[in-house]
C-alpha cells in the first residue's frame, strides 16, 4: 500500500476540478505539501499529481477543437508549470524525455521482480542478505520521481554498494546493471 499515491489522488482529485485557477490550486498544493516531513515523500506526492494533470491534459489534448485558444488546456499547461517549478526547488529538473511511463515503469518492475524471483531459490540459508536485497529493489520502486538519468544512477549506485558488501553475487549485480543501460566495463568484477 502507498499512502503517499493514496493521499496525492484524494487530493488532486478533491482540488483540483474545485479550484478557480491553477494559481489557486498550487497554493493548495504548497500548503499540502506543509503536512510531509519526508523529502522523498512532498517529491513522491508532487509526482504523482504531475502524472494525474499530465494524463488529464494528454486526454483533453485528444478531443479539443480549438487546441490554441483552449482555457483547460492553458490551465493544465499552466498547473504542470508551476508543478515543475515546485519540483525543481526540490532539486527536481525534468524533461519529458526522462520522466518514466506508465509502461516503463510496470517493465522495470517487472524486470525488478523477475530479480528477485530468481533469488528465491538464494533465499535457503542467506536470508538475510534476501531481505537486504528485496529492501532495496523496494524503496528503489519508489523513486521513479526521481527521473530517468538519477534513478539508473542511484541503481547503479546501489548495486556497486551492495556487491561490495557480499550482498550480491556478479550474476545479480549484472543483471541489476543491465537495467541501467551503463556500460561498466570491469568494475563489478
């Protein structure tokens, strides 16, 4: 269960259609985003939002007749640029290119999953580095926000760590660096 999805949907859901301009929903947002503590969590929450206006957009986009003169599409425009702008006060700077799909994530977790099936088998007498390993591919399913470039980076990064610490054998962290998409030569070896 992610309380944070279930949160930034209750609230772009109840917010959003009942605002009368993106300005006076981002200062709702701002406000919401008051209650987290976790950066991690305003920068989950934040994204999830952008994901929902972004999806409504792309719909309205599909059947609007007068694209250029369109208020809901101006609106929507203008609530993903604050969205992002708030975003990049976290340090967050996107392009479209490198924000992850729908799809593209259901892949890598599927991919992330398949990891860890395979590792069953590892469980029997090292559980412990298991649950190391099913922890991290975890938290690491909720950093999509994160982008692209930061996430395959953070992996990369975190699979190094874990290999040198016996956490993972050279077939899992290749399989790990795989997803990446980083040509590391010998450094895992």
């Amino acid at each position: 269960m992610d309380i944070v999805k279930d949160m930034a949907i209750d609230f772009v859901e109840n917010q959003y259609e009942y605002t009368d301009s993106p300005h006076q929903f981002i200062d709702k947002l701002k406000s919401e985003l008051y209650r987290y503590n976790n950066e991690s969590d305003k920068l989950h929450f934040i994204s999830i939002i952008r994901n929902f206006i972004q999806n409504d957009h792309d719909k309205h986009y599909k059947d609007c007749k007068n694209r250029e003169n369109c208020n809901e599409l101006k609106d929507y425009n203008k609530s993903l640029f604050f969205i992002d702008g708030i975003r990049t006060d976290y340090g967050i700077k996107l392009n479209k290119d490198d924000i992850f799909s729908e799809n593209e994530k259901k892949n890598y977790n599927n991919k992330l999953d398949q990891i860890l099936h395979d590792l069953q088998e590892m469980k029997q007498g090292q559980e412990i580095i298991y649950n190391d390993l099913l922890e991290e591919i975890e938290e690491l399913k909720k950093l999509y926000f994160l982008g692209k470039k930061n996430w395959k980076q953070l992996l990369a990064g975190k699979t190094v760590e874990m290999v040198a610490g016996g956490i993972v054998s050279e077939t899992v962290s290749t399989q790990l660096i795989r997803l990446t998409g980083i040509v590391t030569g010998n450094l895992l070896k």
